[in-house]
C-alpha cells in the first residue's frame, strides 16, 4: 500500500520553500491558514503573512493589489467559499486584470466527508475554468502539490490548484516531469483510456487491474491540468485506444469530463462515458463512503469502461456492415 499524504500538505510545504528564494511571494488568508496549511507559510515567513479574517472577497481584492505592485500573492481558503462567495472578485480582479494571484483551495470533492454538503465544493472546476486567462490544477498527490506550488511562483498569471484534505496515496516519484497543461501517462493500454485527476487516479489504475481480468487493458491518464486541457494527449489516446472514460470528484456538468469532450467531439470523436457526480449534492460520511455512494470508485470506473468498449466494438461492427 503506498503512503497516503493529503496534496494541501505539500502546497503548505512548498510554499515554505519557494518564499525562501522569492521575497516577492507573500500569502493572504481567510482565517483558515490551519486547514489549507497556509499556516507554514505565516510560522517560516511572518513578515510575509497577511489576513484579514472571514472575507474571502476582501481576500481577493487585497491580493490584487498586491499583484499590481510587484507581489505574488498566494490566497487560501476553502474551495467553496472561495470558488462561490468571491466568483466577481475572481473575476474582475483577477481576470479581467490578469494579476498575478494564485488561488489556492482544499476542501473540495466529497473526500471533505464529514463536513457535509456545505462545504464540499463539487463545482470549482466548472467555475474557474470558464474564466479566461485562468488555469486549473488538481494535483494527484504530495510531490505533484509541490511542484504545482513552484511552478505556480514561477509563471504569471491567475492559477487555481485544487488540494485535498483526505490523505491521497503517493502515485509519482520526486523527479517525475510536472508541466501545466502536460498530462501525465500512468499506465498504457491499447483499448480503452481513462482519463482521471486528483483522488480518482489511483481508483483508476485499481480499475484498469480490474480490467485485466475482462481481457481489457486500459491506458490511464493523470489528467492534472483541467485548463489549458491537453489536447494532444486527449486526441492521442482517443486514435490509439478508440474510447474514452473520464474520471473525476466533481460534477458531472462543466468539469473534466466536459472539458475531454470538448476535444474529443471536434478533433476525433469516439465513445465516451464520464464517471463523476451525478447533478446532486454531497452529504455527510467518510471520504471512502461517500465515493461509494456516489458511484466514485473502481468498481464505477471499470463498469464505465465495459460499457464504452461494449459501444465500440458496436460501432465497429456496424461500420463493418455498411461497409
């Protein structure tokens, strides 16, 4: 069994690090620097750390201004109140502006469990990557949180990562390449591609060993970048494997599946089934429950891949006939 870290630990971390070679990064917290371990930032560099207690909107609003004068700023907060309660100061500060703030939130997905539907954001994906000039992250583990965290030092713009609170298993290696906008291949496989980020990798490389079993073997794709997408893998895996299964701890409108099919559809269309939250809110549970209950797990995954081979091997078999 790998070990598990939860990627927010990372960030925190990294954050550490990165503020010890750039003096121009500072952090600007909601009050909940605990939680999204902004709080190793404020111990490492205090003179650097700035709140201003429950306002997200002034949060953001702040962080700009500090952008515009030569700063990066690195905001925190849950991605519920952040993604939701402070979307126009996102937008317009951010945005339209194209400061130099980067967005930083955890408590997203149901892994959140206990803290219920309230506070599990199952939209930030949606949300932030209908934004131009913003990019979306979602780190599969500890080492990747890290070197997102860096590399979010190091380019300009608007960047939003999402990191979790669950412990998420350590699936990359220290020197694995990390590039925004670079997927990652996880597995290779000539039938099938699973197209997954964030906690529903790991459930797609146990799908994908599942799979063996069916005869099936299924290339699986650390989509770690929702916005800029990568293309070229999405049109790649689609021409070699013929069907695609995206997997993701959102819901199933706007997100990662969507933004697969938006490629998909125009550049070379093949079957396609997504694996995410069905149009619902969350509720309280253990992130393990909850992705049961929801219908996250490998199980999902490898039941989605049956159906989209089963679609292809029908389409094949239909353009045969007409043929």
């Amino acid at each position: 069994m790998s070990k598990k870290i939860p990627t927010r630990d990372g960030f925190g971390k990294e954050l550490v690090e990165v503020g010890k070679v750039n003096d121009k990064v500072v952090v600007v917290s909601a009050d909940l620097e605990d939680a999204t371990r902004a709080e190793y930032f404020r111990d490492a560099h205090p003179e650097r750390f700035f709140t201003v207690g429950i306002a997200e909107q002034d949060m953001v609003g702040t962080a700009a201004g500090l952008a515009l004068v030569g700063f990066v700023p690195f905001i925190n907060s849950f991605a519920v109140f952040m993604t939701n309660r402070a979307y126009d100061m996102l937008r317009l500060d951010l945005c339209y502006n194209n400061t130099n703030v980067k967005v930083i939130c955890s408590h997203a997905g149901v892994t959140v469990g206990p803290d219920g539907a309230t506070a599990q954001c199952l939209e930030d994906y949606a949300i932030m990557r209908v934004l131009p000039n913003m990019k979306v992250v979602c780190p599969v583990d500890d080492f990747e949180a890290r070197k997102a965290t860096r590399l979010f030092a190091e380019e300009f713009g608007p960047m939003y990562m999402r990191t979790s609170r669950a412990p998420m298993p350590v699936l990359t290696k220290e020197d694995d390449p990390f590039v925004i906008g670079k997927a990652n291949v996880m597995r290779e496989g000539k039938d099938v591609t699973i197209i997954a980020c964030g906690v529903m990798v790991s459930e797609a490389l146990a799908a994908a060993e599942m799979l063996k079993k069916d005869n099936i073997e299924a290339k699986v794709v650390n989509m770690h970048t929702i916005k800029p997408i990568d293309q070229e893998c999405i049109i790649a895996s689609a021409k070699e494997t013929g069907a695609i299964v995206t997997a993701e701890e959102h819901q199933i409108n706007g997100g990662l599946g969507s933004a697969v099919a938006e490629v998909v559809v125009k550049e070379c269309p093949v079957p396609m089934e997504m694996v995410a939250v069905a149009d619902t809110f969350g509720q309280s549970g253990s992130p393990d429950e909850l992705l049961a209950e929801y219908h996250l797990k490998d199980v999902d995954i490898a039941a989605a891949v049956r159906k989209v081979v089963k679609r292809k091997e029908g389409s094949k078999k239909e353009e045969t006939v007409n043929t």
